[in-house]
C-alpha cells in the first residue's frame, strides 16, 4: 500500500552526489557511515554492501590520515553507492579523497583553520564537479562562536558557522553545497535547521548527532527528523546511532517510508495492540511474521490482528491481513475475506499469500479464492466470539458504571 506524503518540500537547488540527486525533487537519500578502518578495504567494502542491501543511497567513511587516504583509491571503484570522505582536521587527507575519486567531502567548519586551506579544496571540488556538505555540529563549535553567543551553543551561533565556511566557498566560486546543523539536543536541532532554511536554498543534510543506542536512540532521531521532514526540511538522513550502522539505515528507510516519502521496499507489519477479546498471543504471532519476512523485498502492508470482531475491519486497508478467530485464522486482501487456515499456519500463509500478491496483485489473488465462503465462515467465528464474550470483552462499561457509583453519579 502506497501512501504519498501531503505536505510540501521546501523548494532547494539540486547537487550531484554521484549518480544521487540531493536536493530539488529529488528523493529524500538515506546516509550511514562506515565504522571500519578506512585502510582496511575489505572490511569496509562488505560493510558498505551491506548498507547499499538495507537501502542506503549513500555512504561516508573517514579519511583521517594517509593509509584511509589509500584505501579510499582501492573503495571507490568497487563500491555501489557513492562514498563521501569524511574529513578531520588535515586539509591535505581532502585533497587526497578527491584523488582518490569520492563523490563528495564533509567538511566541519573550525576543524581545518587555516582559509586558505578550505579554499584551496574548494577550488579542488569546483575543478572536479564534487560537492562538499558543510557538518556543523553542536560539539564541536568553534570556541569563538560559543562566546559570541554567551559561551554555550545556540542555533543562531551553528547557522553563523556554516555561513563562515559558506563565504569562504563564495570567493572562489564554488557553489556545491549541503548543509548540516546537528546537535545531540533535539530542540536545539530542530531550531537550527529551522533557522537554516530560512537563510539558505542550498539541500539540508538531517541528523541528531549522538542519539545514541537504540531503543532511545531511534526515539531521540525520529523526534528531530521527523519533525523537520514533516515541515518540508530536509534533502537527505542519517540516523547517528551506537550501534551497528545497518540498523542506521534501517531506521532511516522506515522513517521515510512511513511519512510517504519513499517508496516502500519491505514489508510493513501492522498488529494491533491486543485485548481481553485476542484469540492468540498476538505479540509472539507479529514477531513471528517478522522474523519470517525478514528481509524479503514485498512492498506490502501486511496485517495481525487478534480477533476477527475488529480485526479485518481496523486493518481494512492493508494489502493482506490475518484475524484470529476459533483456533482458525481468518485471511483478508483488501478488506475482503479470502481464506480460513488453521492456526498453526497462520504466519507461513502469510508469507506465501504476500508473496503471490507482490508478484500477482490483489485482483488475481481474489479471484483464487470463494470469498463469500470466507465471509461466512469468518461471520460465524465472530458471532461465536461475541457470543462467548460479548460485546465488552474488555469490560469497560463495568469500570465505567463503577466510577459512576463512586462519584453518587449512578
């Protein structure tokens, strides 16, 4: 099931990162980083394979000194996805990533001090055609921002730092920019991509810096991104999280596809929350059908509900669908009752039946079935239900009148 997003995208200039478009009409890309040794190509080519299969568009690795400089060489020509050199404090590891034939540079402002340094990679990105984003971060602010500003980190000081960096790029010409603002504070993030975009039509490049592990660190970058994406900021991602950079990714590509802005590529399993009426262990069924799924490409919506009273009708919308009901589950494609299978079977049909969908459509797998026959074997399991426990399985109403008598209101 596709959702398209209903809010608009800030208008911006579009770049080149490779053979990815930022910015513009483009689609909003997914970055991860590399936590190997740049110097050890191997490791770092299959994790970037790895990245390129969880879906992301782009790929940085650091280049902080001459061996990483080497490495990039024998990277960028087997790498499926373009790689940016993320570059520290030596301007000359810049200069070297470009020979080296990466697609773009990081360059956070204050880390390479000297102008005529930044300028002179510059020159070297306008000659190339390469473009560089612009990393401020809250962190690493230089000190005579922080006490401009009363010595602490405010949005105004980050988007002053990448309009330094920015008019150093103006005097030579060079034009091939993203930004980034990030801070491990969502408020402060959020406040100063505001202010960014305000000042600039150059894409943003979006991230919460150090969100750290998940589970929270998943919550801390889905406040802030989202947030801005929702507003219409924001050309490309990065999910900054203590864990493995798949799961950066990840995050990323569900984000986006949650708020319409990607195509979906996996299956996206809904279950309802349970209740008193769930005929099975509706948490260890929706793991199940994860696990199950896994990796598989099924741009689906795929739903597990609990019971056949509410189910199918909650989870009308999804391209396919199961409901407990009996000690049988009771599938549905579109809303539309298709199939009775036992209970046991419930995850594998699932799989199989989402399988033939992606490949079929829901039309075709209609027509397999007698759904009317399914309807009715569904209708029974759920008059038995309501039948068995009624219809406050929940019994909410009991609670209700209970308040009621407390208050002298019954």
């Amino acid at each position: 099931m596709e959702v398209s997003a209903t809010f608009d995208r800030r208008p911006t200039r579009q770049i080149q990162v490779g053979d990815v478009a930022v910015g513009g009409d483009a689609p909003i890309s997914v970055q991860s980083m590399t936590d190997t040794r740049t110097a050890d190509v191997e490791g770092t080519l299959k994790q970037i394979y790895s990245l390129a299969a969880a879906g992301a568009d782009i790929v940085r690795c650091t280049c902080n000194d001459p061996e990483a400089a080497e490495g990039l060489a024998r990277i960028v020509p087997r790498s499926p996805v373009p790689i940016v050199a993320d570059i520290h404090h030596q301007y000359r590891r810049a200069l070297e990533a470009l020979e080296a034939g990466v697609a773009c540079l990081r360059l956070n402002p204050g880390n390479i001090k000297k102008p005529e340094h930044i300028k002179a990679v510059a020159r070297e990105c306008k000659d190339r055609n390469v473009p560089i984003r612009i990393g401020v971060n809250g962190g690493s602010l230089h000190p005579d921002l922080k006490a401009k500003y009363g010595d602490k980190v405010t949005p105004e000081a980050m988007v002053e730092s990448a309009q330094m960096e920015l008019a150093y790029f103006d005097e030579v010409g060079f034009d091939l920019v993203k930004i980034s603002v990030k801070a491990s504070s969502v408020p402060l993030m959020i406040d100063a991509y505001r202010m960014l975009s305000e000042v600039t039509d150059h894409p943003l490049h979006l991230g919460v810096t150090e969100a750290g592990p998940p589970p929270g660190g998943i919550i801390k970058a889905t406040a802030g991104i989202a947030t801005l994406l929702a507003e219409g900021i924001g050309d490309t991602i990065r999910y900054s999280l203590t864990s493995d950079p798949v799961d950066e990714v990840k995050a990323g590509r569900q984000l986006l596809e949650s708020l319409g802005l990607r195509e979906r590529k996996n299956v996206d399993l809904i279950a309802c929350p349970s209740c008193g009426r769930a005929e099975i262990d509706v948490y260890a069924v929706a793991q199940q059908a994860l696990e199950a799924f896994g990796e598989r490409e099924l741009p689906l919506q795929v739903a597990v509900m609990g019971c056949v009273v509410n189910g199918p009708g909650e989870a009308g919308d999804a391209d396919l669908g199961i409901a407990a009901g009996n000690k049988r589950g009771h599938l549905f494609i579109k809303g539309k009752n298709a199939a009775v299978v036992p209970e046991d079977e419930m995850v594998d049909q699932l799989v199989e039946w989402a399988e033939f969908i992606a490949e079929h459509g829901s039309e075709a797998a209609l027509a397999r079935v007698d759904s009317e026959k399914a309807a009715r074997e569904a209708e029974r399991d759920r008059l038995a239900l309501l039948e068995s426990q009624g219809d406050d399985a929940n019994d909410s109403e009991q609670i209700v009148d209970l308040m009621r008598t407390r208050r002298g209101d019954g």
